[in-house]
C-alpha cells in the first residue's frame, strides 16, 4: 500500500499503474460492460493512451483513476473495475467517474468506491466535483444521488440526454 491508497472496509483503490493495463484493458474493451460508458467501448491503442494521461494526471493532481480489488484479509484482492477524478474537456471540472464489471454491479462497491473517491477529492482540497451520466442511466444516478450529488444541469450529447450531478465542499 502507497500514501496514496483508499480503503474500505471491503475494497482497496489505488492509483492505476502501468501494472494494471491488463485488467483495464480488458474492462474498457469490453462491450457489455463498456458500451454503456460516456466514449463508449475503447480501442487497445485508446485505452493505453488513456492510461498514459491518468498517470501524467496524478502527477499533476495529487489525485486520478484508481483501480478498484476487493479488500480481503489485509491484501487486495480481485479487480472490480475503476473509478476516480478526472479533468473534463468540457470545462465543466473536475468529475468523478466509475465503471465496473457487470458481475461486480449490484452489491454496493461502486457506490462505495465513489464515495470514498469524492471525500478524498474534497480533503485535497477539490471544492467542487461534477458526475456526468446519461439520463436513462438509473443505475448511476442512484449512486450519484446517494453519495450526496445533486442534478445541476443538463444537456444534449450525440442525441442522448445528459445530467450534471455536483458536489460542492461547504
């Protein structure tokens, strides 16, 4: 474990690496798990770029994409899936974003990765974090809704209707 690290009681998160390129490489091309996702399912040169510019993001942060393994009996266990803080290109800030494995969906650990992604992101300073989902997407909206973030916007996008969720540090 590295400074960097979040835990959970049930999950470990830590900054994406080089190392995890497998895993997210096979989680981001993944049709059934990724077609949902904002950008849709990546391609393999997508993908590494994308890891390139997460790492160059956390140096520049203190803070990014990290990958999500279940916490078991003091060592880190299987993947899940990402989540984490990244710049939008839009200029809509910074935004939190999660995705993982369908098998891993349902039992709470997106909402709980999340959450401890966004009061880490507040503590370091980050007053305000955005989400963006699509509207149908009701899955992300209630994760949204329960770790505090609240609608603030909404908009087109490639014809899909689009909501802004905020989280403001008070």
């Amino acid at each position: 474990m590295n400074w960097l690290d979040l835990r959970t009681s049930r999950l470990i998160l830590s900054p994406v690496n080089w190392q995890d390129m497998p895993d997210i490489l096979a989680l981001k091309t993944d049709v059934l798990t990724f077609s949902s996702m904002l950008g849709g399912v990546r391609t393999s040169w997508q993908v590494q770029k994308e890891m390139a510019e997460d790492i160059l993001y956390w140096g520049s942060h203190r803070i990014g994409i990290y990958t999500v393994r279940k916490h078991i009996q003091n060592r880190t266990g299987q993947f899940l899936g990402i989540t984490g803080i990244h710049l939008r290109n839009d200029n809509r800030g910074h935004a939190l974003r999660f995705a993982l494995w369908g098998w891993a969906q349902g039992k709470g650990y997106a909402r709980e990765a999340a959450f401890a992604v966004l009061s880490a992101a507040h503590e370091r300073g980050y007053q305000r974090i955005v989400a963006v989902t699509k509207e149908r997407n009701i899955a992300s909206r209630r994760i949204l809704g329960s770790i505090g973030m609240n609608v603030e916007e909404q908009f087109m996008r490639h014809g899909y209707k689009m909501l802004t969720y905020v989280s403001v540090l008070s």
